[in-house]
C-alpha cells in the first residue's frame, strides 16, 4: 500500500510529487501552444488569449478574444478585446483580470467578463509605451511593474489603491535589457522592500525603490556566458534563480552573496516558463519537455505529449496541458514521515495498527506497544497528514488510524484539533470537486507561507479564521452561493451566511429575465430572518442597473428608515420618503426629506405634497420661520392663518430699525388679529404702535436710538437721560406697574450714585416694594453709610439679615436683641469676623442676657 501511496513521488533534495488534479475538458478552437495562458493563484480561474507575437490561422474573428476558464476547462466567460495592445494579463487578490495595455492603461474585469474599471500608469507611461510588464505579490498587496521602451521604470504596489512610483534609472539608459523581474518578499506581514532586478547581458543591476542609484550586483557564475536570458525570484524573495545563453542554471541568495548551485540544463534557448515549487526546487519548461531541479544538482524531467503552461502557486506548481491539470509540491514533512516507505515514524506505527485493526489482527496490539510512549505525537502526525492529502481515501485512512489513537489517550486540546481538520477537509474536498474545481492546498486554503506541524490550537484558530473567510468570498466571486451557504453554516461563521446572501441578492437584481415582483418576493422571503442584511444595499444594486421598480420594492424590506428614506429620494420617489420619514418620527430624517423635495419640485408640487403630513408641514414653517419669513407668510396665508400671519409681522417689526417699516408691520399685524377677531392682539398693536411713533419723536428729539425698544427699555433709557417726567407720562400712558417703576428709579439713581435724590425718593410716598432694594443698590455700589439709612426701615423677618448682609454685626445684634431671637443672635455671631473681638464680646453679652430672660 505505501509503495502506491509514493508512486507519484520523486526526490530532489527531499521528496516531491506530481500527481493529476482533473482532466481537462477544453473547448478552444486553437490549441495551448499558440495561447498566452496566465492562471490565478490559490486555484483560481485560468485566462487565456492569442499570442499575438506567433503567426496562426486564424478561424474565428480577427480581434482577440480573452477566454477565461476554470481549473477544468470549462468556460467560464469571454471578453472580446476592443482596446489597445494587450502587453500583460494577471490576476489580483480579488481574482479580477488585470489586463495592461500598451498605453499605461489597466482595464479590470471580473471572472464573468464584467468590466469593472480603468486605472492609468500616467502620461509619462503613456507617452514612451509599455514594453514589458509584471504583477507580483507584495505585503501591500498585488502590485504591477513596468518598463517603457525608454527602459524608464515604474510600479504600483496595490492595485487596489494604484499609486505610481518611479525607480532608479540604469545606467547607459538606451542599452537594451535582455531580462528583469521584481523583487518582494511576497508575505502579507512584517515589512519589505520592493526593487527590480534587471539583466544588461552579463550585468544584473538593482533599482530599489526608495534609493536613488542603482546598485549593480556580482554574482558568482564559474561558467562563460554572454548574456543572462532568464531571472525569477522566489515567492518569499530570499532566492534567485538565472538562466544564461551558455545553457547553466544558476541558483543562489537574492542578494548575490551566496551561490547554490550550477545546473547545465543542456538547453541554450531562453526557456518557455521558469517557476519556483515552493522555494526550493526550480522548474523549466522547454518545448514540450519540463525539468524539476533541486538545489543540490538533480534534476527529474518529464515528457508531455503537447504543448502545457505552468502556474506557480505559493507552496507548488499546476501544470496545465491539453488532457491534464496536475500539481507539483514538496511532500510535507509530516506525510513523509508516515507514508515513506521503510518509515520508522510514530505515525507510520499507527497507521499499520490502525490497519491491523480493521482486519481484526492481534498484530495490532503489537503496534500500538511501540508506539504508545509517543502516541499523542503519533495522533498529531495522522491528522495532520490528512490535512495535506487530495485523495479521500486517504484522508479517510489518516484520519481512521488518528481515530483510533485517540482512543488510547485523554486529550482534549488533541480531539478538537481533530475536530476541526475533519470538517475543514470536508471543506476542501467540496471545493476540489470538478463541479467546483478549486484546487487548493492546505497551505493556501489558510494563505500562509508555513505553518508548524505541532501548531497550537491558538495558531490553528487564528489562521483558520483567516482561511474561511478567504475562501468563502472565493465561492461567492464565483457566485457559488448554494455551497457558500452551506459551508457558513457548516462551519458556523459568524456573519457568513449573511454575507453570502446578501451577494446572491445583488446578484439575483442584475438578472434581467426575472420580473420585479417574482425577484422581490424571493428576495424578501430568502432573507427574511438572516440578520445583518441591509436591502438598501440591494437596492442600490438594482437601481444602478436601471431597475428602479424593483428597487423600490426591495426597500419595503428595508427596517432601517435612515437607510431607506435617502434611496428613495435618490431614486426620486420624494413622497413615500417623506411618508416613511414622517411615519418614523424622525424629525432630522423629515428635514433631509424636506430639504430635497423643495431643491426638486416646483413650488405648488411641493406645498401640495407636505399638507397631507402634519408633522412635516409644522417642520417646513419652523425652518421657514428662522430662514424664509417670506415663504411662511405665503403659506400662512393660502391656510388662512390669521394668528401666524401677525406673528410674521410683529418678527419683521422687531427686527426693523426703520420707523415707518416697525409701524406698518404693526398696522399689518393688527389687521390680522381683527380677521381672527383677536381683540387682545388688536389692542397689543395698537398699543406697540403708539410706543413706536413716540419712540421716533424721542429719536429725533435726543438723537439717541429709541425704536424697536420695550417699553421697560424707552423708560430706563429716559430716565437715564434725567427726563423724569416724560418717563413717568409714558408709565402713566402705557400704565407700567409702580413696582416695575420704583426698581427701574432706584438702579438708575444709583448707577448715576446721586444718592440725594434716591433719598428724596425714598421720601417721596410709601415705597411699593419696601426700602430692601434701596440697601441692595447702595451695596452694590459700595457705599455702606447710605445704606444704612434705610436699614431701619427695612422689614422686621429679615432686618437682621440685611445688617449683616451691610457688614453691621453689632447693630444687627441689638436688633436681634430688641427681638427676642436668639436664633438670629447665633447667626450673627457665626457670621461676624474672628478679628473683631469686641463686636464678638458685645453679640456675646447680649446673647448670655437673652439667655438670662
């Protein structure tokens, strides 16, 4: 059975193996040796175009056609190549086709053919024209390098976000450079620098990005040669590998220093294909023959029948020919330990006890005793190496020999790694499925470089995470959402299935077969108790492709009025927003609603249409009130809103300076209140307006501004000018409350401090508001002596207070005294200064006599 199991392997410097993944089922009218075939990575799609370099019959259409087909065969869409000349094609993160042309210009489509969009490398790229072109992994993510025919470098690190960067020039920038590559460590952590490589004959120069010069390396070739015709970087960029017109291979660190190997490969043409498997083995492809090289001089050749390309992934190669799709990895460590004929390995013990069970041998006893001081290892082993097979069978027989370990130990932390491999190979075996035909590794379906046979289950964790998540959006791009949804919830991601469904959604809107209703009540009743969806997302989709019905309908769905109400005014369906706004009571929503409809209607659309919501209405006259008075008074008068009308007016006099505009704004508002038969508001007008005339005669006559003041402001203003008795005329005419009066007399006085008089109106007649305001005055303006005339008025309850308030402790304790009140003796006490001890001993004696009584 193991000698089966290693039939496909072959060794290097360790064992690889080569074994098929699927028969191809291609229907191209021309064969693969005249196509340019560039395959994603990770399993992806595979496109494929004429080239344009070799000259064919043509049998179809003279412009060229970019097929794009699955790891099958099977066609998956066809773009019809309109543009300019085609330089490049490659393959982003996202599995979209990057396709650049010799203007600088990188038009992107989806795997379907869709386009997406168009980003330029600038109008230098533009001028001298692309000649040569790469796309290459970096840790900001693909990235795209150029050479113009001036030899003038250029680079764009993430596609995604395409920001152009320039590179040193060589020097002798005209001579012509017989081959180049980037140079990026490839890995999605940690930080590196990203440089060209670029061959001038014998010479090999380095233009980093970010120096300035470029650095021109000396590698250590024994064998004579003229020029270097090939170089290729390894996926984690510490190695090269360079292929020279005298035929030698040469392999070494990427920073020249140190030298591996020299390989004659026997061959002195410039190879078809030169890849790295991994990042230590090389493999070449000339004619129809492709060699496997090792870093310590063996080389495996194999013979192909017909033309094939070869895809480099991260950890192997895909070699894709017309019959076959077939895979070249290093063997893990893990199932070389275990399947390798003659293994003594823990796991490999396991495995034959395993197998000696189920014949129900005793020899299976026997296994397990040499095995048991290890067999937490052992089990470790068996699951692991499952993880790495594609065929079922002996998935199915690593993980039944890991099973049956299991049962001689108690480890927790072991069964639920085993657990989980057993449903993450589920996983892989669906999508390995030709139905689906992604092919990936164990490697790839976690995107890591390596990853620790003995990893912790923290480390599983955190890469399987990241693996799911990848993979899923891979089936979804696909538009595989049937087995995308079964595998969220298989594996029980968290927001998985919402993910997948809200996709199929925006997919299912693009269809233009399905008619509105049918495609809205699927909708609704696919996604009705997923959470997380948003359908104004949805509908968005299907207002851009033109399906403003169907758009509308989705939103019905939508619960979220803030997302729903902004589309359908974008979809201008102005009057169901504004329902809906109104209907959520939401009165910033109704504002944003508002706000629209009258930027887009016409003036009597839009008054016609808030009348039948109220709240809105009330909303659009309070913005009108602080913003458009003019436009509210209209309203108020198509409702015949008399009240409002005058309130309009009476805002527009408070806010004149102009006599004449203040007094027919009133006029205005009276008659108003007449027509809502408001005799209080009439009579207020009247009044406001008399104030008014007299306010411009006092302008005129003092030159100082009267109008537009109360009639609290015109007096203290008068009074504040000595004019005491036009004051009082106006208190008397407008019939100003006395105690109003008093206070507006008493804090002018004072203000001016012409106690005199503030003492001769004291006098005057009996004081509406007592003589407390006259002591509060006279403090304010620090004259305590005039306060204490009108201190002895002051009334009874709160006389003492108002002493000690002035600062006069020993009086206020005489009065407390003559009162009776001990309680306001202590006051007094408490608040009178520390310092004086003889206003401290007087309160005292009078207190010890009040305690006598």
């Amino acid at each position: 059975m193991s000698a089966l199991l290693t039939a496909d392997w072959f060794h290097l410097d360790s064992y690889y193996r080569k074994f098929d993944l699927y028969t191809m089922v291609w229907s191209m009218d021309e064969g693969l040796g005249t196509m340019v075939v560039s395959g994603a990575p990770y399993g992806g799609p595979i496109a494929v175009v004429r080239d344009r370099k070799q000259f064919v019959q043509i049998a179809t259409t003279v412009k060229p056609v970019i097929t794009i087909y699955n790891c099958v065969g099977n066609v998956m869409s066809k773009i019809l190549w309109n543009s300019g000349v085609l330089i490049h094609m490659g393959w982003s993160d996202a599995e979209q086709l990057l396709c650049v042309q010799e203007s600088g210009d990188v038009l992107i489509y989806d795997m379907f053919g869709a386009y997406q969009k168009t980003f330029s490398l600038g109008q230098e790229v533009r001028d001298t024209k692309v000649c040569k072109a790469q796309l290459f992994p970096n840790p900001h993510g693909i990235g795209l390098a150029v050479i113009t025919s001036t030899n003038r470098m250029f680079l764009v690190s993430n596609v995604s976000d395409p920001k152009i960067r320039s590179v040193p020039d060589l020097p002798r920038a005209n001579d012509p450079i017989s081959s180049w590559c980037v140079l990026s460590s490839g890995q999605r952590s940690g930080s590196s620098m990203i440089g060209f490589l670029v061959c001038r004959d014998k010479e090999i120069y380095k233009c980093q990005l970010g120096e300035s010069v470029a650095v021109l390396m000396r590698p250590e070739i024994q064998n004579a040669y003229t020029q270097i015709l090939t170089i290729v970087p390894s996926q984690n960029g510490r190695h090269v590998a360079l292929f020279t017109d005298s035929g030698v291979l040469w392999i070494g660190s990427s920073n020249f220093k140190t030298k591996y190997c020299e390989i004659d490969t026997g061959y002195f043409k410039q190879p078809k294909e030169l890849v790295w498997c991994g990042s230590q083995a090389i493999v070449g492809h000339w004619d129809d023959m492709m060699y496997v090289y090792g870093f310590n001089d063996t080389v495996v050749s194999y013979p192909y029948d017909g033309p094939f390309h070869i895809i480099p992934e991260m950890d192997c190669v895909r070699v894709i020919s017309e019959m076959t799709h077939e895979l070249i990895q290093k063997v893990p460590v893990v199932v070389d330990k275990i399947l390798r004929i003659n293994s003594t390995a823990p796991g490999c013990y396991l495995l034959e006890a395993s197998k000696q069970f189920q014949k129900r041998s005793h020899r299976a006893d026997e296994y397990i005793r040499l095995v048991k001081p290890d067999l937490a290892n052992a089990v470790q082993d068996c699951i692991d190496a499952a993880a790495f097979e594609f065929s079922p069978d002996v998935q199915k027989m690593l993980i039944r020999a890991a099973q049956f370990g299991k049962g001689f130990i108690l480890d927790p932390v072991l069964t639920d790694h085993y657990v989980k491999t057993c449903r993450w190979l589920r996983v892989l075996n669906a999508i390995r499925d030709p139905k689906v035909a992604i092919p990936l590794t164990f490697f790839q379906s976690f995107n890591v470089s390596s990853i620790n046979a003995k990893c912790t289950l923290a480390q599983w964790n955190r890469v399987q995470n990241l693996g799911e998540r990848i993979l899923l959006d891979r089936l979804i791009w696909r538009r595989l959402h049937c087995l995308a949804t079964h595998i969220a919830s298989y594996l029980q991601l968290k927001d998985g299935q919402t993910r997948v469904l809200s996709h199929w959604a925006c997919y299912k809107v693009t269809q233009p077969h399905l008619d509105n209703e049918s495609a809205a009540r699927e909708i609704g009743e696919k996604l009705r108790n997923v959470p997380g969806i948003s359908y104004a997302t949805i509908a968005m989709k299907a207002a851009e492709k033109g399906r403003k019905a169907l758009a509308i309908k989705i939103l019905e769905y939508e619960r979220s009025r803030a997302l729903q109400v902004p589309l359908l005014l974008a979809l201008g369906e102005g009057g169901a927003a504004l329902r809906r706004a109104c209907a959520a009571a939401d009165t910033d929503l109704v504002h944003v609603v508002l706000l629209h409809l009258k930027d887009n209607m016409s003036k009597h659309d839009f008054e016609m249409t808030i009348r039948g919501f109220p709240l809105a209405q009330a909303l659009y006259l309070k913005y009108c009130a602080g913003h458009n008075r003019e436009a509210l008074r209209k309203v108020l008068v198509q409702e015949d809103n008399f009240p409002g009308q005058a309130a309009t007016h009476i805002r527009d006099a408070i806010d004149s300076t102009n006599p004449g505009s203040v007094e027919a704004s009133l006029i205005s508002a009276r008659e108003c209140y007449k027509k809502a038969k408001n005799d209080l508001g009439v009579s207020i007008c009247e009044e406001l307006r008399k104030l008014c005339k007299q306010q411009s005669s006092l302008q005129e006559t003092y030159g100082a501004s009267f109008v537009g003041l109360s009639l609290h402001d015109t007096v203290k203003k008068l009074l504040d000018q000595g004019e005491v008795k036009l004051a009082d005329k106006l208190r008397s005419e407008y019939k100003m409350p006395d105690r109003r009066y008093w206070w507006l007399r008493i804090l002018t006085l004072a203000e001016r401090q012409d106690w005199t008089e503030l003492d001769r109106f004291s006098k005057s007649k009996k004081s509406p508001i007592g003589f407390e305001p006259f002591v509060d005055a006279c403090l304010k303006y620090d004259n305590k002596d005039e306060a204490l005339k009108y201190l002895p008025k002051c009334k009874d309850d709160i006389k003492v207070k108002y002493y000690v308030k002035a600062g006069f402790y020993e009086e206020a304790a005489r009065v407390a005294f003559e009162q009776k009140d001990k309680s306001a003796l202590i006051f007094v006490q408490s608040k009178c200064p520390l310092r004086d001890s003889s206003q401290h001993a007087t309160i005292a004696a009078l207190l010890e006599q009040l305690n006598k009584k």
